[in-house]
C-alpha cells in the first residue's frame, strides 16, 4: 500500500483491521468470553476482495516487464486470472508460456501465494480442423493438458470460440430453472399470468441470455434452442395446448421475439462502451472513428475489414471482431442522423437554470454548440432528463 502511494491513515486502518481478531460462542442466549483467534481475512468480508486485489497489483506489472518480448494479456476478475498469449504455433506459445508460469510461481512463493491447480486450465485457439494438444509443467511437476472446452467468469469457452457449448448449457441451465417455476405457473391456485412473465424474464431469460453479446449473430441453430425454450414457457404461463398458435401466445403475453431481444442486448452494450473510460480495456478494442478522444489498441486494415460505421453493399469485406459487430448495430439506428448530438456541460448548466425558475417545459429552437447543432430539444421539469424530437425517432 506505500509503493501504491496511498493515504497514511488508510494504511493504519488496515492494519487495525488485520490485528486482534476475536471470537465468541452464543448458545440459547448464554455467551461466553472473547476469545482472540490467529486467522486470516474472512473471505466473506467485503474489504477482503479490495485487499486482495492491492495485494496482487504489481503480480500482472512484473510479468510484463520480464517478457516484453511476447504478446501477453492478462485479464484478472479478482481470484480469477487468465492469461492469452498470441503466436504463429501452439509449440512456440507453450515455450513462452512455460516461462511466463515459472515466473507467476516464483512470484507467488515470495509473496506467500497458492495457484489452485485443479482449477488451472490450458486451451489452445486456433481455427485448424483438429485441436492442439499441448501441455504445460508447472513448478510442482504437475502437467497441465490442453482441453476442448474452459469455464471462466461464467462462459464456455471452446477452441474454436463457436459458443456452441456455452449455449447448450445455458439453455439446459434455464430450462431446469424452467421445470422448477412450473408449479408456480398453476393457473388454479397459482399466480397470475403477469407474474408469471414476470418470473420468466427475471429468472430464465437472465440465465439463458446471458452474455449473449459474445456469440449472437443471427445463427438459426442458437435461435432454434432457445425458441424451444420460449414456447415451452409461453404453454407453462398460459396452461394452453400443445397445437397452440406460438405467435399468439406472445401477443397473449406481450413478450418479443429471439431476434427483438437479443438486438436490444447488443445495442445496449453498444452504448455502454461509449461511455466507458479511456482505459477500460474493452474501449482500448474499439476502433479509432468510434472513439475520436482516445487512442486504442486495435489496428484495423480497413482493406480487408469492415469498420464499425461501414455497411456492406457489394464487397465481401467482414467486421474483424465480434465487438465491432455489435458496435455497428448503432450505426444502423444512426445512419440517418447527419451529426451526433452531444450533452455537454453547457446544456446541463442551461437545464439547471431552467429548474432554478421552475420552468415546466421549455423549447430551444436553432441553438447552436461548439461542435453540433442542435435543432430541437425540449427539456423538461426533471434533471438532466432529455426527450428526442419527432424528426430524430424517424
């Protein structure tokens, strides 16, 4: 915490927090004496997760600098680490990576650290007909074979990034969660059928989409799955009949389609990366026309592909990424508008005022910006609250 360069009273209540640990049994309202116990942090604790992870800061620096030779990544979800590292051969990659993992080791023996090796897992990406087989020895002579499908964060991954395995099991996944609502689903003594929606869209439809901005391209064999899954719901819900109409039952419901739902996913993460940092790491892989402010990590050849504001009419050019994809799914809604509008300070502080004087609703006709020209915006009585003209909808 001194070579981060934080506060003196903040390395003080750490320590504080550390030390003097104690515990006490209560049974049936009787409590004996505090006892003082040598443990470590409890893992429960939410300060635990801010600690580790100021433990563990320089771990990803040091690497780095050791070898600035190979392209090395490393992505970290506090306990959960992986690391990529890109070549030309799967040989070459398991040389580099050998000694990378013998530096981790080497670094965790200093520092008092323990890697799980059950849990450490090795793929190798590539886009042959057959996967690689490779194997990494750690420092305890345990081997670690490459395998066809990784689990992180909650996604599989398999090594050929197809996601045909992480949708497989996200569809049984709610569809068991499914099974288990259905005698909630009782239209006799059970809920209403709001509810029942209700309990659809928070329960199921969170486990199956989730992260579905990493595969959704329109596929009919994904679609197919998970609109098996939706009409078994919608006949749950409604307690109607096999030989039902499907497209019905929606409207019954007032639930939208696959395609509807999982655009409307993607493009709300569209607009999430625009207002992310400069740093983040999923900006850095943004092209440069989407983000004019910052500079980024992705080369494109626009040769060859296709950027995020580019359509393709008669080229067989293709996005590079699946994140410029998605990106591109906001191009399509901004096409028509000639200038983006911004919200800047200016507007903000306008708005304000406006509220200071009680102003219910206003109208600003050609008022003109530093960079854009706003041609109608109407505020109203709420903060930082803006409505989009009829001319912009269309």
């Amino acid at each position: 915490m001194q070579d981060l360069h934080l506060l003196h009273i903040l390395t003080k209540w750490v320590q504080s927090f550390l030390l003097d640990w104690t515990v006490s049994l209560v049974f049936d309202e009787e409590r004996n004496s505090d006892q003082k116990v040598k443990s470590k942090i409890l893992q429960s604790s939410s300060i635990s997760l801010i600690l580790f992870l100021i433990y563990i800061r320089f771990l990803f620096t040091q690497v780095k600098k050791q070898h600035t030779d190979s392209q090395i990544k490393i992505l970290s979800y506090i306990d959960d680490v992986m690391m990529t590292i890109k070549g030309k051969s799967a040989e070459k990659n398991s040389i580099v990576l050998k000694k990378v993992v013998k530096s981790l080791f080497l670094w965790a023996k200093d520092n008092a650290i323990v890697f799980n090796d059950s849990k450490t897992e090795l793929m190798h990406f590539n886009k042959d007909k057959e996967i690689a087989i490779l194997t990494v020895t750690l420092l305890n002579n345990i081997i670690i074979k490459s395998s066809e499908v990784i689990w992180w964060l909650e996604v599989w991954f398999d090594w050929k990034l197809t996601f045909k395995d992480h949708v497989k099991k996200k569809v049984v996944s709610a569809t068991r969660t499914l099974h288990l609502l259905h005698r909630l689903f009782s239209s006799e003594w059970g809920l209403l059928a709001a509810a029942d929606r209700q309990l659809y869209i928070a329960c199921i439809t969170s486990i199956s989409d989730y992260e579905c901005q990493m595969w959704f391209n329109n596929q009919k064999g994904f679609l197919n799955s998970f609109q098996k899954l939706q009409n078994s719901a919608l006949r749950k819900i409604l307690e109607a009949y096999k030989t039902s109409s499907f497209s019905v039952m929606k409207i019954e419901v007032t639930i939208c389609s696959l395609i509807v739902r999982f655009q409307k996913t993607c493009r709300l993460y569209a607009l999430r990366i625009a207002c992310m940092t400069e740093n983040h790491s999923i900006r850095q892989r943004t092209s440069i026309i989407y983000s004019l402010k910052y500079q980024t990590e992705l080369n494109l050849n626009e040769n060859k592909f296709l950027n995020w504001n580019e359509i393709n009419i008669q080229t067989i050019k293709k996005h590079s990424t699946q994140l410029i994809r998605i990106l591109h799914t906001l191009f399509e809604l901004l096409s028509n508008t000639p200038k983006l509008k911004e919200y800047s300070s200016e507007t903000s502080l306008r708005e304000f005022n406006m509220r200071d004087f009680n102003m219910r609703d206003f109208n600003i006709k050609d008022f003109n910006m530093r960079d854009s020209d706003i041609k109608e915006t109407s505020f109203s009585q709420k903060f930082c609250d803006i409505h989009i003209s009829n001319k912009d909808k269309d």
